[in-house]
C-alpha cells in the first residue's frame, strides 16, 4: 500500500525469491545486518529498507515488484494526485475539510468498540474532534499516567496549570479511562518489544498504550499518526536554522564552540551531536542529525567495538540516508514550486520525517504492537488523498492544518496548552529500577562484543 501499513519484506539469497510480512519468516540461518545496528543507535529506529537480517530488505511504500525467474523490476504505481489544491484560500480549506472527514468516516464505517489514545497533541486531539460526533457513545479516550498520583501532582504545580489531557476529555464528554504506568510495566512492556520485527524507541510505550486499550474491551485503535506537514512540527524550523547557521563561520564556530562545553558533561546528550555535525554542507543531513540524531559520531565510538563500528559504516552511510528522503520524497509530485529556502528545506525535512520516525518508527511499532494485542489499527490521517493534498501544495497557506480545524471547535485557553506530550521519567528510571534491565541488554546479551 502506498504508506506501508502493512510491511513487506523479501529476500533473494541462494537463487531464491522469498516474501514474508514478517522478518522473522524470512532468517532461516542470516545474521543480524551491522548497518541495522548503527541505524538504529542513530536513528532510534531500522530505516527501511534496511532491516535487521542482512538478508531481507523491505518493499518500499507505494511500489510493486515483479518477479520473473532470477530477474527482479520495482515500479512505483504513485505518481499522480487525486485532488490538486486551486489556490484559493476559503475554496482550498473547505475540500481539506471535506477530506478530513471522508478519511475518518472511511475509517470508522461499521465499527465500534474504538479507543484512542489522548496525549494533548494536535493530532489526536484533532483526530477526537472529528470522530465524537460520528461515533457517540461508541468511541472511548484512553490516557497513560506514568509514575504515582504525587508525581503528576508535583508536574502540574510546576507548569502552574490544569491537566492538558484530562482537560481535553472532559471537553469532549466521552468516556474516559487512565492507566497508571510506572518503571516496572515499561520494563515488561520493553521485554515485549525486544521479540518485534523492526526495533525503535517508541516501541515499549506503543506496546502499553495497546494493551491497556486491549485490557478495556476496544477492537478497533483509532490512532493519531499523521504526515509531518498535517502537524507542523518544530523540527524543519530548527534544521533550518542550524543549516543557516552551518553556512556562516561565525555563527557556526560559536554554535559548535558552546556545544563543544556541554557536551563534557554529557558525551551522549543533543550537545556532543550539535558539535560533531553543525557545519558549512549544501545537504540538509548534517544539520538533521544534529537536531534528530540519537548518538553522534564520538559517542558511537564509545558505545560500539571499533572494527565493528567500522564494518558497520562501510555497509551504511547515515548523511547519505537522509538525503536520498529528502530527494525523493514519497507521493505524487509538488505542482506548486519551493518559494524560498525555507519552504523547500521544510519540503526536505518533511520527506526524511514521513519515511523514517513516522513510516519506519511509529507506523511500523502501531502495526505490530495492534496485531500482538489483537487490535485492528486505523490511521486516517494517513489516507492517501490527504497526503496528495498536503505533497502537491495545499497546506501552504496554513502552517499546521490540523490546529487550524481545532480552533473552531475548542476554547482558546485549552487550545493554546496543545503541545507535544511529556514523555514518561526514563532518565529516572534508568538510575533505578530500569538500570539491570539495561545492563542485561547491553552487556550480558552481547553474545557478539559489539558494545563496549
């Protein structure tokens, strides 16, 4: 299909054609790919197609092959849009509107027993907007409380403000159900993970998030998962910037300067990455990396064996990862020419962001996590007629279309506290009751010495 929702992976070793739409089908005797590794410790995620037996690679989205004796030949059958914007402010959002809602109700049609999950973000609250009124009492939200009832307590009292998140479900009036989470369910939840297919970060939290919804009686996951250019997200901004500021020495070596600082503190943090990649290039990777990055080239040379992390860069070449997406982004293509650096820099990041954190992290953690916990996964806001839209030019008059429709239907001051969600206390937990579960991962199951 053309996102990928559900994977398919094939392998040609020995003279033989083999699909699967698990990895697992498809390793008989193959051993883990080095590149998946340092993808991952980079990514936080395996960027298909690569995947973590050397073996096996994924199809990519939007594309179909054909197969005939040893002879292989890829197509890709997405090459025009749909629906094609007119230009015109009131007449474009009126059909962005009608799109929302017909990618909805396709969605739900038939169904009931449905639960989402409410974060406080654009996108699932946008998502709850359009689906309450079509659902009813058919529809539950769901909410993940990490840590004890003190703890949210002590939260709120520092922001000096109401809980986003119940907030928003009182305001829709719908059925409302927490799950308190704390180190010891993340750590079975992380367990659960580690037998997926593809590995990310975001794994162990989508593993909670469906078993709760499971343990509830939903069927059906209606999920918030949405193209990068539907949310705006700050980070296009933020690779801008330091793309800019890569291009002018002075800005550059001060940038690098202060980084360079923090980062003898914390060799592993954002700061150690901003000064290893900050740079003069013409290609947006470096600055990606810095903002996006999970382990920077000095820290991956602390983590990794030498000649393993050595292997592993011969077969895989992150910067050139990156800007291969951003060179061919998925979709038909954009009818409406970049106006500006920004815009087509925005247009770039867009593209690494929907084919890596998005297709390759959290749709492919959604799909396994929904089918492990007997969930039928649903993500309209990844029809395929709304990233046509967005791809050929439409969302250029609104920099985040999904809060644009949200402010006709919430009161500004809870509109105004929509943010990204607060992750749960990981750096904390991992000084305590996560530490040996860490450990063991890294050190005790090393079969290969591949960490140091």
């Amino acid at each position: 299909d053309r996102f990928g929702t559900k994977p398919l992976y094939v392998s040609d070793r020995g003279g033989a054609f083999a699909f699967a739409s698990e990895v697992r089908g498809l390793t008989v005797g193959g051993g883990l790919d080095p590149a998946a590794l340092l993808a991952f410790l980079i990514f936080g995620y395996v960027p298909e197609p690569i995947t973590v037996a050397s073996s096996v690679r994924a199809v990519a989205p939007g594309t179909l092959m054909r197969v005939r004796g040893t002879r292989v030949r890829t197509e890709r059958f997405w090459e025009e849009s749909s629906a094609l914007p007119s230009g015109q402010r009131e007449a474009d959002r009126a059909r962005f509107g009608g799109l929302l809602r017909d990618a909805v109700e396709s969605a739900i049609e038939g169904e009931d027993d449905v639960g989402i999950v409410v974060d406080g973000s654009p996108a699932t609250t946008a998502l709850l907007a359009l689906v309450r009124p079509m659902l009813g009492r058919g529809l539950r939200t769901h909410a993940l409380r990490f840590g004890t009832e003190g703890d949210d307590a002590m939260a709120r009292g520092a922001r000096s403000q109401p809980d986003t998140v119940a907030a928003i479900a009182q305001w829709f009036r719908g059925e409302h159900r927490e799950h308190r989470m704390d180190a010891q369910a993340l750590s079975a939840a992380f367990m659960a993970a580690t037998a997926s297919d593809q590995p990310s970060t975001g794994a162990p939290l989508t593993t909670l998030a469906t078993a709760a919804m499971r343990a509830s009686g939903e069927r059906v996951w209606l999920a918030g998962l949405a193209t990068p250019q539907l949310i705006g997200g700050d980070t296009a901004r933020l690779v801008s910037w330091l793309w800019h500021a890569g291009r002018h020495g002075s800005t550059s070596s001060l940038t690098r300067a202060a980084a360079r600082v923090l980062a003898r503190r914390r060799p592993f943090g954002r700061a150690a990455a901003l000064a290893e990649y900050v740079g003069p290039s013409d290609a947006i990777a470096p600055a990606y990396l810095a903002t996006r990055g999970v382990f920077g080239p000095e820290a991956l040379a602390r983590l990794m064996r030498a000649d393993a992390l050595a292997h592993a860069r011969s077969t895989f070449d992150a910067a050139a990862h990156v800007d291969a997406r951003a060179l061919t982004p998925l979709g038909p293509p954009c009818v409406l020419p970049a106006g500006s650096a920004q815009v087509a820099i925005e247009r770039a990041v867009a593209a690494v962001e929907l084919a890596g954190p998005l297709m390759s992290g959290a749709l492919r953690d959604a799909e396994a996590s929904a089918v492990t916990h007997g969930l039928a996964l649903r993500a309209p806001f990844l029809d395929h007629r709304l990233h046509e839209w967005i791809t050929s030019g439409g969302a250029a008059l609104d920099r985040s279309p999904l809060a644009t429709v949200l402010q006709g239907v919430m009161p500004a001051p809870l509109f105004r506290r929509l943010a990204t969600p607060r992750p749960p206390p990981i750096a904390q937990w991992l000084r305590g009751d996560l530490r040996a579960v860490a450990e063991h991962h890294l050190l005790a199951d090393d079969g290969d010495g591949l960490f140091r």
